[in-house]
C-alpha cells in the first residue's frame, strides 16, 4: 500500500470500478486513481469528503488545470458517493477560510449542475 493513502482510503476505493470523469472502468490498481483535492493529501488523507475516483488520464488532466472544475467533481461525489459527501468537510480543506456566503454560493452550484449519470 502507498505511504499517501490509508488502510480507510484504500479499502474506499477498492468498492469503485468507473471514473467519476469519463465513465470508464477503472478498478483500484488497474488505473483507478484516487485524486485529493488541493492540501488533502498533505492535510487529511483520510478524509473521504475530500477524495475523488478518476481514471489515471482524468487524474492528470484535473492535476494540469485542464479539467472539469470543483463545482462539477463536488457534484459527481455527492452523485457517486452521497455517503461521504460533506461540504464542511471539503472547505475545511480545500477553503479553510471561506465565508458562509461563499460555502451557500458553491453549495448552490453543486445543486444546479446537471450531470449524466456515469456507467
């Protein structure tokens, strides 16, 4: 197991199979990725209200800037993974100083978008 990931993580992402990207399929070990959000790796690593399952080339392309954006992953993690889909948890790390006005603006946002069910 790597030194990055806990025991918890791990067996979290075991229980996936599809990239909350694409849609592709991607197990744990076979180019399934678990991508942090910003300071979640260095600060929580084991909290899954920060994490999100990408294929390894969605993983690099969130990594390059080129990707979908917060609003749309938060939304595929409510999506994907309502259990551990926590808002607070997720601005305590991502935006540990963010306004109530902010955390309402994005929590609207995640609500509005609309997102094609992945397989």
């Amino acid at each position: 197991m790597s030194e990055l990931y806990t025991e918890r993580t791990v067996e979290w992402a075991r229980q996936l199979s599809h990239c909350w990207v694409c849609g592709s399929e991607c197990a744990w070990g076979y180019g399934g990725q678990i991508h942090h959000v910003p300071g979640g790796c260095r600060r929580q690593k084991n909290n899954l209200a920060t994490t999100f399952y990408l294929c390894s080339g969605c993983h690099a392309t969130e990594h390059h800037g080129d990707g979908l954006g917060m609003v749309w992953l938060l939304a595929r993690k409510k999506r994907q993974d309502p259990e551990h889909y926590d808002l607070d948890a997720f601005l305590a790390v991502w935006r540990p100083k963010a306004t109530e006005a902010f955390r309402n603006e994005l929590e609207a946002a995640v609500a509005a978008e609309r997102i094609e069910p992945c397989k």
